[in-house]
C-alpha cells in the first residue's frame, strides 16, 4: 500500500492527466486509449510496458459502461458478433507479434494522427435521421478484423477507429454504435493483452511497473465513473472531442518526425 501511494506521489503528473483523461472520455462514450498512449509515450517507459497499461486502463473504463449497455438491452448481438468473431483473434496476434521500437512508434504515431482526424470530424458522422443500413456480415468481419488487428498491435481497443466508421455507414442508432464500440474495445483490447503476455511473459529482460499499472488503474477507475456519471453536461461532448484531437494529433505528429523525418 506504502508502495502505491509513492507512486502516486512520483508520477503526480501522469495521474492528474490520466484522470482527466479518463473523465472526459467517458463523459462521451470511450475508453481513452489512444491518449493513454500518447501521454505514456512521452515518458521514458518502455514501448512494450506502456502498451499493457493502456490496454489495462482501457479495459477498467469501458468495463463498467459495457454492463450499463448490456442491462439496459442496447446490444444486438447478431451484428456484433460479426464484427468481434474475427477481431478478437487478430487482436490476440497482434499483440503478440514482437514488433522493433522504431516500428511500434511510426504505427503509433500514424494511428495518433489518423485518431485525431476521425474524431475531430466525428460530429458529421452521426446520423439522427434513423436510417440504418442493412449490413454485409463479410463486410463487417472484416471490417472488425483490421481494426482489431492493428489496435492489437498499437495497444488500443480500436473504438475510435470503429465508431465513426459505424456512423458512416449507418449500422445502426448512435445508442446501438456507442454500446458495439464499447463491447469491441473491451474484448480485443483483453485479447491484445493476452497475446502481449504470452510473448513477453518469458523475456527475462523485460520489467513491468506493477505498482505504476495499478495506480493509473485505480485513477481511471474513480475519473471514469465520475464522467460517465457527468454525461458532459457541463462540457459540451463536440468541444472535449475537438481538444483531445488536437492535443493527440500534436503528439503523434511529433512521434513520427521523430522516427521517419529525422
């Protein structure tokens, strides 16, 4: 117990970002792992740490919402299951391919950058008309597959690639997307994390800030479930969504003028 409170003495700064991080997001319906990353990637931690901790908070912040959802019957499992059936074994396998450093930071950068665009432009995505499309299950599996593949690697659950795309398309009613999304992020960013374990498990040399993952745990924990409670309703949703995405755009572009410019 000593041990954790010191590292929420040491890393003061890490936590105070992760809970606001946390609170927003789930003010509007997501996880938060793609400014985990960036805000991680900033520090000197290793890339291979700092994808597990993002993986992890992920999984303590949609936890919760995934079993609002459920209980309040949003799910519609006969077009979820399409997109999850392929995407939770790809996310396994991208997790568990051994990645070089400078490869893990150009894919991060590049999802960073693209993550921002997505969510800055996520506001004309969403259709209130009611139109829902009907939806190839191929499509969708493969859909979900990619999504699930790279997120694998990258360290995140790949809501904030899969809802705008979803809206795109009008799958189904924002309500519906926003449940899907947060079932998806759920069940590959555990998945990712499984195959990030087992290959890295038996590695002598790799050393895992223990004390580190279970502050920032407890931290998203409390800041998620105080958003989620919060609804945004002192911030506007279109306002939190168009800061994240600039201050994730920032960080990603700085990523890869790091590693592919210089």
């Amino acid at each position: 117990m000593i041990e954790i409170l010191e590292v929420f003495l040491h890393y003061w700064e890490i936590i105070a970002l992760f809970f606001a991080v946390s609170l927003l997001y789930a003010s509007v319906g997501f996880g938060g792992g793609s400014s985990y990353l960036a805000i991680l990637a900033l520090t000197g931690l290793s890339f291979i740490q700092f994808r597990a901790i993002a993986l992890l908070c992920n999984i303590v912040v949609v936890s919760g919402g995934t079993f609002i959802f459920i209980k309040n019957g949003y799910f519609d499992w006969r077009k979820i299951i399409p997109l999850s059936i392929i995407s939770v074994p790809l996310a396994f396998l991208g997790g568990y391919l051994k990645i070089s450093q400078a490869f893990f930071f150009v894919l991060l950068g590049s999802t960073l950058v693209i993550a921002a665009v997505l969510m800055w432009v996520s506001k004309y995505l969403v259709d209130h008309s009611g139109k829902i499309r009907q939806q190839s299950v191929v499509k969708n599996s493969f859909l979900g597959g990619v999504i699930g593949f790279v997120s694998g690697m990258v360290g995140i659950g790949g809501g904030v690639f899969l809802s705008p795309l979803l809206h795109l398309t009008h799958w189904d009613t924002p309500k519906k997307i926003a449940a899907t999304s947060s079932f998806f992020i759920l069940v590959n960013s555990i998945a990712g994390l499984l195959g990030q374990y087992l290959t890295h498990h038996n590695n002598s040399s790799f050393t895992f800030n223990s004390n580190l993952a279970i502050a920032l745990m407890i931290t998203v924990f409390f800041g998620g479930q105080i958003g989620s409670r919060l609804g945004a309703r002192k911030l506007s949703p279109f306002l939190i969504k168009r800061v994240t995405a600039v201050l994730i755009a920032l960080v990603g572009i700085r990523i890869l003028w790091k590693y592919v410019i210089n």
